[in-house]
C-alpha cells in the first residue's frame, strides 16, 4: 500500500513538475562527473536531483546572491551531486537517507570556525580550524562555493560528496564515526575490519613520513576517514582500488554502484 502510494505521489510530481530537461542536459555538461554516467543512470538521477531541489531549501550567502548567478543548471548539478550517493538505492531508501538533509548553505569561500578538542590525556586544545564544508545531525549543510566550483570532476576532491557523506555516517547517530546504517548484506564486523585496515594503514604512512594513499585528512578521524574515501570512490574510483582495493568493493557493494566502470566515459572538467 505505501508503494503504490509513493509511486502515485512520483507520479504526480512529475506531472506538475516535468523535469528540465535542456537545464540537466546543462548541468551534465558543466560536470564530467555526472557527464560520465549511463543514460540510465543520468534519466534516475535527473529526477531524483529535480525532487530534491524542490524538497530541500538551497541558500546563497547574500554577498554571493548579489555578485554570482546561481541559475537552474547550477542547482540541479549541486542536488545531482548529492543525491549521487544514494543513486543505486531504492526510492525509500535514498529518501530515508537524505531525511536528515533539509538546506544547503552556500558561503562566499572558505570559513573558519573555533574548534575544542581533548586530547588521548585529557587536555582539551582550542584552534581554529579552515573548513570548506560542515554539518551537523540536523543542522543544514554549509558549503564553499569557491570550494564547491572545485568539485564535479574525477580528481579525488567534492566537498558536495564529502559533506553527504557525513550525513549518512549520522543516519544511526548524532555525530560522525565512520559506521553509518548498513544493508542487511554487509556484515558489521566486515566493514569494521576493513576500514580499520585502512586507518592503520594511513597512521603507519604519516608515521614514516610517507606520503599517503589517499588524502591524509582521512588519518584525521574515523568519520573524515569515511567520508575522505566516499569522496575517492565517487571522483577517484582508480586511486581508491589501486590504493585499497578490499575497500573499494566495500563501498561498491555499500552504494551499490562501480564508478570504475565511468571513468572511460570522464572527461577533463572544463575551465
């Protein structure tokens, strides 16, 4: 009952709202990430983008809303890149997973904010700390837009990603720890094993002085470790398998996508 239910309202939807599609055809073509995508895949994630923007609210920083148009293309290429992670899920699923997703915040650049953290001994240390990107549990997600123009190609870095990521890590609790809900076929103690691998991995790079695999923010915390290689999976695919291969199917079966499989379609992302 509650199928049909949704399907009627999809249904609905897409006769008041019919997709844009000379917009998305658009925002494809701004972005090889989403320009690398099957036909199939870019008609699921189109609508899906399309309901997102008008289910979720999207703010520009006043100073930016005066001086950098944000037009159609623009936002149906930000809400594809977010609903990207969820683009192998079923409709309930991807829908339970961005319900803690209610705005986006867009800043002018990059932003600092006062940070307290405790040390293994106890003692707290404050700094300030440069983000391109937050969140929280329910709050909204607060990106660059300097940062965010950076993203949409297949270099390892999306802050859109990135930041998502965080929010499906809080889908079973209210701060990020690398372990967010799973699908009945992925064991618990599976992925705890193989990110654990990864983690010690990195700690032993940084320990030598050694470049790491990937991002060495991931060494940084559990939670930035999962969503550094969300990042990789999406827009890195080859560094993550040729780095961490065991992980890389992981999150293949996790996300139930192989962006592998795209990059033979990725093309540079245009200037």
């Amino acid at each position: 009952m509650l199928g049909r239910l949704k399907r009627w309202r999809e249904a609905r939807f897409a006769t008041r709202h019919p997709l844009p599609e000379t917009d998305w055809a658009e925002a494809r073509t701004r972005l090889p990430l989403l320009a690398a995508l099957t036909d199939g895949e870019a008609e699921r994630l189109g609508w899906r983008a399309w309901r997102f923007l008008h289910a979720k609210r999207i703010s520009l920083h006043p100073d930016l809303a005066e001086r950098t148009p944000f037009d159609r293309p623009a936002q149906l290429a930000l809400a594809a890149q977010a609903c990207l992670l969820t683009l192998g899920w079923s409709e309930v699923d991807h829908d339970d997973a961005l319900a803690g997703v209610h705005e986006i915040q867009i800043l002018p650049d990059a932003f600092r904010r006062q940070v307290e953290e405790m040390d293994e001994f106890g003692v707290m240390h404050a700094y300030e700390d440069e983000r391109a990107g937050e969140t929280s549990h329910q709050g909204p997600v607060v990106l660059s837009f300097t940062d965010l123009m950076e993203s949409g190609d297949f270099t390892g870095f999306n802050v859109v990603i990135h930041e998502l990521a965080h929010k499906l890590d809080m889908g079973n609790s209210l701060d990020v720890d690398g372990f967010p809900p799973l699908p009945g076929d992925i064991d618990p103690r599976v992925w705890h094993r193989v990110f654990t691998a990864v983690w010690d991995d990195l700690q032993a790079h940084l320990e030598r002085g050694d470049d790491t695999p990937i991002d060495d923010y991931a060494a940084s915390h559990p939670g930035e470790c999962f969503a550094v290689c969300c990042e990789h999976f999406f827009t890195a695919p080859d560094v993550l398998h040729a780095a961490y291969p065991e992980l890389y199917a992981l999150l293949a079966r996790y996300f139930r996508q192989e962006p592998l499989a795209r990059l033979r379609y990725a093309s540079p992302k245009p200037a």
